[in-house]
C-alpha cells in the first residue's frame, strides 16, 4: 500500500481525522459561557483545542471564559515589587525557623509564594487555589520553574480540604495573601479560622499573624460623583442613586481630588492565630481636624506577616491593592469640635461605615470606646 | 375587646405580622446570589423588604446583587458631560426635523436620553433597557421627573422586542448609545440591524448614524505590565501568562507611561443604517513613526450622531469609556521605513489585532488595501 500525504492523519483536517463535528462543540463551550458556567466553557474550549490546537474561535472562546474566571488584577499584584519582596522575606524567616515545617499556601494564584517557600529551605509545601483554571496555570508555572519536587498543586478551596486526603498531614507554617483592599472581602477570617481547625499544628506559624483597618474621613467631590448622581442636565437623576454601592469600592484615593478630614483612626484589629468570621460592631468618635463635606470615608489594611514585617495599602504607597472607598450616600459637614460617630461593622468578610444617626454630632458616643478605636496611625 | 399596643399589627414585627420566616429567605436571596442568579436575588431581598422595609441584610443583599448587574460606570458616565451635550445637542436637532415621529431609545439605563427626547419635543418615546433592576429604576426617573407621559420604559433588550406588541409602531427616530470603549463590545452592530428590520420606519433617522474604530501603535512598558509577566524575584512566571488577554481590555493611555510609534489610522468606518454583525477582517499597513517595542494597540472610536455631531473617546480626551487596550503577547521591534502589517478582525462584538506573521516587516503586504485604511485621523 502507497501512503499518500493524503492518508498521513496527522495531515488531515482534524474533523475528518477524528470524526468530530467541531461547530457543534464551540457552539456548546459558547452556550457554558452564556450561562455563567465559566470554567466548565473553560474546559470545552481546552479540549477542542486538544483536537484542534490551531482552532482560533476556541482559543478566543477560551481566552474570554478565562477573563470570566480569572480577574485582571493578578497581573498588577504579580509587578507589585513591595509585597512580593516582603512576602518573600518574610517566608525565608519562617522557613529558617523550622525547614522540615509543611508549608501550606492558600490561595496560590501563580505558585509565586509556594515557589519562594521552596526556594528557601522548605522541603514539602502544598499550595491550595480554588479556581481551577489558576491552579492548572499554577502547576506550569512550578513545574516549568523546577520545583514540583517540593510543591504541590491543589485545586481546591482551602475550606474543603482536609489530612490525609489533600494534605499529608498537618501545616507547621501557613502563608496566606487572601486578602482585597479592605482586607476581609476574600475571606481570609473564616479561611483562616478553618485552616487553624482542620489543616494546621495547633502551634503552627501563621502567615500573616495579624492585620488591621484603618480609616480615615475625607472630602472628594471626585469621589462622591463614582457612586452618585444629583441634579444633571436640567433632569433630577438622583432615583438612579438607589443602584448605589452601600459598601466599598477600591480605587486610589491620591488620583482624586480630595481633603482629609481627620487623622486615620484604627477601625478592627485582628490576630489570626486567634481571630474567627463572627460579626462585629463597633462605635469610632473621630475628632475632624478640618471643616468639610464627609463625602467618604477611605480605608486600608496594614498586615503583619510576622512581627516587625507589615505590607499594606495606605494611601499614597503605589500598592496594587489600591484604597477600599465607602461613600456615604447623605454626605453630612464636619468640623473640628464636633466629633463624628461612626458605626463600623463587619459581616466576616465586608466592612461598613454609618455615620450614627442617633447620635447628634457635638454629643459624646453613647457606647464605651474601646482604647484601640483612638489610636493615631500615621 | 381592648386593642392593646401588642395587638396592633404595625407594631408587631414583620415576622409575628405576617408569619413568615424572614431569614429562610434571606437564605435563599442568598443562595439566588451565590448561583449567579443576582436579578433574582434583588427581586427576593426587595420582597423581603417589602415585608420589612429596615431588614439591614435585607438592604445589603439587595445592594450586592444589584453591584454583580449593574455596571460602575453608570455613574462616571452620566457625569461624562461632553457626551451627555452633544447627545442633547443632537437629539434635539433630530426631534425638530420630526416631532410627530415616535422615539426608540434602546439600552435606556438611567432614561437620560428618553427624558432628552422628551423635552425636545417628541410626543412619544419607549425605552428599552434588558437589566431589569436597571429598567425598574429608569422608570423610577422618568416617573420623578414628570416624563412618564411621554416616556415608556419597557424591560426587555430590544432584540425581543416586536410591533406592536412592546412598541406602537415603528419608530421614526431610533437614539442609542450602547457602545463600550471598544465601540463594538455592547452589541451596536447587531442591535441596529435588528432594530432596522423589526423596530424602525424605512427611512428612521439612526442615532449615531456612522462609526468608525480608530487604532494607534504605542509602546508601554506599563501596559504590557497589566497583562504579561516575564522572570521576577529570580522565578520564570511567563506560564501564568496563558491567562492573560487575548483582546482588549479598557484603561487610560494618558495615565501610563508611553511613546506612540505611529499616526492613528482608521481601521473600520461603519454606517449604522446598513451595516450588520458579519464579522469582518482587513489589513492594515502602518508606517511607524519612531522606532521602539510595539507593545499595544491602542483604538478608540469616533461616532457621528448625527452629520457634524461627533462623540468619541480619543486619548487625551477625559472621556468616561477611556481606550481599548490590545497588548501584544510577544511585542515585536518596529521601526521608521519598515512597515508593519496588521490583521484587524470583528466577529460583530469584538475588535481584535494581530501582527501578520506571515508578513515580515518591510515587505509590502499580501493584500490589497483599502484607502480608509490608511486614512490619517489627526
């Protein structure tokens, strides 16, 4: 028999090789990705390209269920030289305290912080990242770098893994970096909570040991107008307002016209050796050092990884974290002599302001304040 | 019988009033979110409400279901003034010509534009907005402001739309503004030529009559930052990169450090009252201007409202859409004297670049060029 070019299967169409009808199957990935099953299209588009590694509308249909799933900001954080090189410092520290600790990595992203656990000493470190197509992105990024000896990937939420079955036994140093701009939105107290319960030594390293949020009152028209609509183009559109954010937003606080109305002012303070996702409440008397328009009230986190080395987002530091921003939808004036009671709260994973309606400003808080609420940060 | 304040109804609380047990529904408004179903959460946390107006939880269940359908940028558009006067501006030259002929205002949002055609003169106006929380609210507007007479909401995209049963008859003015930075990304395109065949008289006056995508080579380290990652802190993290996008996403040129390589060019030019959604490809042949890395194109578009009424979001230009974006994910060497060939391609939503590979620089390019191509903007 004469093997003709025709005949090689390798030259042929890859629906004449495979008896597949690719149409179908992109048709399919296209109708997971209108129903929000972002990582399921994910896998449809990655397997059409198995069959077919040139197919451009699976790898476009690929690339946006991947934009779905996957959010812009890792690449920002990834370029963040500060945390990293923190993170970094701080995980030599930990590592050298103890080499033969497991390490394990919640919420791994790229594998960057399991790598750098390696790289300093550690000998088994497991890195947990819940979003599939990250986790799958991770392991290439640890196997390409040379450490899927010492770093295994698991694609899972943290909250279900447990020992034996995902982790060999339990983590001597946990290092972590769920957190957003208002430090509690990616879960990090229930998160952590649970690894302390089901996945860590009870006297294990806990990476970062502690963290805090600090606000602070301004005035920014610039700000108001990302979250509110009056009177515009001779048409009252204020009804619109009711689509409002209640909570926070994060943008950069110094790329706004603004004026600070106060000092910053700790808000919650947590030690994650201990902290669980209970609510809290909380009453703040800020003394405004300024008159203005309480337009906002801005907040950042100042995190420690271990004690004496802190990352955060202050305003004005370049961090990719930005500012978390809460405008108030009823912006009341301020002034020096007229302490503001604010009502701050927390629901485990957001953070909320209210300026305290039942306490007319000029009259003192009707709640004891604990110590912390006063301290001046910067 | 003695009516006791206990057994006055209003002041019982919702619970004991009604018998309903308002946190299994607050779970389930919950649980509506968490299956992506946020329209449908609203509709449950606003029922709750509706039960017990001061539910708090109710209040931010609502608030975070209403954030995952409505996009922030409401807000900074209907504060972006240049586009609302020249909107107004040609609106009302459109209702003089025409003040008998009924009014489509697709993709509504705040009814900002129906209320413009109303003031203007017209007699009848619909619009249509598909986010039902969005449309509820719109109506909400319109109904403060006095509009409501003149102006319908109807709560549906208008591709669902039909004569007579969402829309009198066919409407002789059709205002639209359902355009992302990208010009093409809301579905411009195919709504019109629906809205030609099924919604709009023969000869309907279609705001914006014409469009064109306007494309500007630029290299930006800081740009290619947002979407690419190479060797840092001594790790090769260039896998993570598979994730990164393969089409535009929106910024700001002007806030990134950057040198323009080339004039803008004109890369497609659309008359809505006959183009449609086929996708289309073109090359493009640039002359660079200054030799360096081309790590982006940069586009925007121009969109006339009506002849001599110009709307666009060029760089520069502080416009709320800010640019499309499109980084490169291997950005070549480009300079003076050696041209570079671009394919540019719409699949009717989405615009997408790619250096021809099969093209090296300098040689002329393998297709034949239209003269708008190379059409110099400014």
């Amino acid at each position: 028999m004469t093997r003709t070019h025709d005949s090689d299967p390798a030259a042929r169409g890859p629906q004449e090789r495979t008896g597949l009808e690719l149409g179908a199957f992109l048709d399919w990935g296209r109708d997971l990705h209108h129903q929000g099953r972002y990582e399921d299209a994910v896998k449809a588009f990655e397997l059409i390209l198995g069959v077919d590694d040139g197919n451009e509308e699976a790898l476009i249909g690929r690339n946006r269920a991947v934009r779905r799933a996957v959010p812009r900001w890792h690449w920002e954080m990834l370029h963040d030289e500060e945390r990293a090189e923190l993170y970094d410092r701080a995980i030599r520290q930990a590592v050298a305290a103890d080499p033969d600790a497991l390490v394990l990595d919640i919420g791994a992203g790229s594998g960057l912080l399991a790598m750098m656990a390696a790289r300093a000493g550690a000998r088994q470190v497991v890195a947990c990242e819940g979003q599939p197509s990250v986790a799958e992105t991770a392991a290439r990024v640890v196997r390409a770098a040379g450490y899927d000896d010492a770093v295994t990937v698991v694609s899972k939420m943290s909250t279900r893994m447990s020992v034996p079955a995902d982790l060999p036994r339990r983590a001597g140093l946990l290092v972590t970096e769920i957190v957003d701009c208002g430090l509690l939105g990616e879960g990090i107290l229930g998160t952590i909570a649970h690894a302390r319960e089901h996945l860590l030594t009870p006297d294990a390293t806990i990476m970062p040991s502690r963290g805090r949020i600090v606000a602070q009152l301004v005035e920014s028209e610039a700000l108001h107008r990302k979250n509110h609509v009056g009177k515009l183009y001779g048409f009252d559109l204020a009804p619109f307002n009711r689509l409002s954010t209640l909570e926070y937003f994060d943008s950069r606080l110094h790329r706004h016209e603004h004026r600070v109305l106060s000092e910053p002012v700790t808000v919650f303070d947590f030690d994650f050796r201990t902290a669980d996702a209970r609510p809290r409440r909380t009453g703040l008397r800020i003394h405004p050092t300024a008159a203005g328009t309480l337009h906002a009230v801005v907040f950042w986190f100042e995190m420690e990884l271990l004690p004496g080395i802190t990352v955060g987002n202050p305003p004005g530091r370049d961090s990719h974290w930005k500012q978390a921003i809460q405008c108030l939808p009823a912006p009341p004036r301020v002034q020096p002599g007229e302490p503001v009671v604010l009502d701050a709260a927390h629901d485990g994973e957001c953070v909320r302001f209210d300026v305290a309606a039942d306490t007319p400003a000029g009259e003192p808080a009707g709640r004891p304040l604990a110590h912390a609420e006063f301290e001046v940060v910067s």
